[in-house]
C-alpha cells in the first residue's frame, strides 16, 4: 500500500481533472458574469426579480435535480443535446465537457452575485463623468468600472473556482464517475470510500481538496487586502 503522501497515477489523474474543469469552468463563466452582472447592478426593469431568481436557482436547487435537468437538455436524447448529435455528432453527456458545464452552472451565481455587488459599489456618476467626457460605454466599463470592481470580480472568480473544485451531484449525474475522463476530486473521493481498504487514497484526496481550495482562498484574500491598500 503506496504511504499518505504518495499519490497513485489514477489520483493524479483526479486531481488534474479537477483543476482542469475548475479553471475552464471559472474562465468560461467570468465574460457572462461580467455582463450580467453589470446589466443587474445598473439596469431596473419589470421582471427583474423573476431573471435574478432563475440565475440563482442552482445554489437552492439540489445539484442531483440540476445534473438531471442537463440530461434532459443536452444528454443524447434531449431536445438540444439530440439535435446537436443528429446534427454535428456532438455528445457532451458523461464527457469531460459535462463536467465542465456542470460546474459552469452549479458556480455560476456564486460569481454573478460577486460581481454585480461589486459593481453597485461603483459609483455610478464615475461612469456619467467619463461618457460625458466622450469616452464610449465599453471603454469607460473596463476603464472605470473593471479596475473598481477589480476585488469583488477576484473574488468572485475565485469562489468560483473553489465551488467547481467541490461540484459532486451535478457532475456524478451529468457527466458520470468516469476514472481518467470525468473522475474529478470529490468522485474519486465518493468511489474509494466504498471500498474496503482504501482508507489511505481517501484522507489522500480529502487532504489535497482542502490544501487546494484553502490555497484559492488565501490568495484571493491576499489580493483583495492589496487592492484595498493601494
């Protein structure tokens, strides 16, 4: 039996997958979150409420019931997910983009939420100022805007990250427990702790997800300290 600290090629294996779909999952939601969380701190509109409800529904939904609705959606006999295989061959159910998606959605308020609190912070009349001064919407977004935002965008971002690295019930149901394709760190840990023996691979993995997520937080906590001196 390999001791604590040495790791086998399948935890490897885990670990890296999880880092991986941690990372695409947080760099594919930062744009969306950027604009959407921009649209809802500055945009009142009728339904508001309704929209902010549904981009929250993840965080209060059981991930089981989210990995399912992506099944229905995109897996091979879903209304997307069928047209995309008839049409273009594409099958994401139980692939590693399954994983990433499903991280995408389970994290994705975490980040919008982050975002938008941070831009409501801005105050809107450094913005009005730099239109007035003819500099155009976009550039006076991530001119003004970005740059103050700056620790809520990070800090978002990376929880985020963190909440991707711990995704287990949409991923297990939309992506499957697939060892060296969608195993990721909290699969891995589910599958030797119903095995006999594997007591060690167990507080291996369990170990490497707390050192990781507490190096993600310390960091972003460095850096928005900072951010707040400079």
């Amino acid at each position: 039996m390999p001791s604590l600290f040495q790791f086998t090629g399948s935890e490897l294996e885990a670990i890296k997958l999880s880092i991986g779909v941690a990372i695409y999952s947080s760099l594919l939601s930062l744009p969306f979150a950027l604009l959407l969380g921009y649209w809802m701190a500055r945009k009142q509109f009728r339904g508001k409420s309704v929209i902010e409800s549904i981009i929250h529904l993840p965080l209060v939904m059981p991930p089981v019931t989210t990995g399912y609705l992506l099944l229905l959606i995109l897996g091979t006999r879903g209304f997307i997910g069928q047209w995309l295989y008839a049409a273009f061959g594409i099958k994401l159910a139980f692939t590693f983009e399954a994983a990433v998606i499903a991280s995408v959605i389970v994290s994705f308020p975490l980040i919008v939420r982050s975002i938008r609190t941070a831009i409501e912070m801005v105050d809107p009349g450094l913005e009005d100022a730099s239109r007035i001064l003819g500099v155009s919407r976009l550039k006076t977004f991530f001119r003004i805007t970005v740059p103050l935002a700056a620790p809520g965008i990070v800090s978002g971002t990376i929880l985020s990250f963190a909440r991707s690295l711990g995704e287990f019930g949409a991923t297990i149901t939309f992506a499957g427990n697939i060892a060296g394709e969608t195993q990721t760190l909290p699969l891995a840990v589910f599958a030797y702790m119903q095995v006999p023996g594997k007591e060690s691979e167990t507080l291996r993995l369990v170990l490497i997800s707390v050192l990781i997520s507490f190096v993600a937080m310390a960091l972003s906590e460095t850096y928005i300290r900072k951010m707040k001196r400079s």
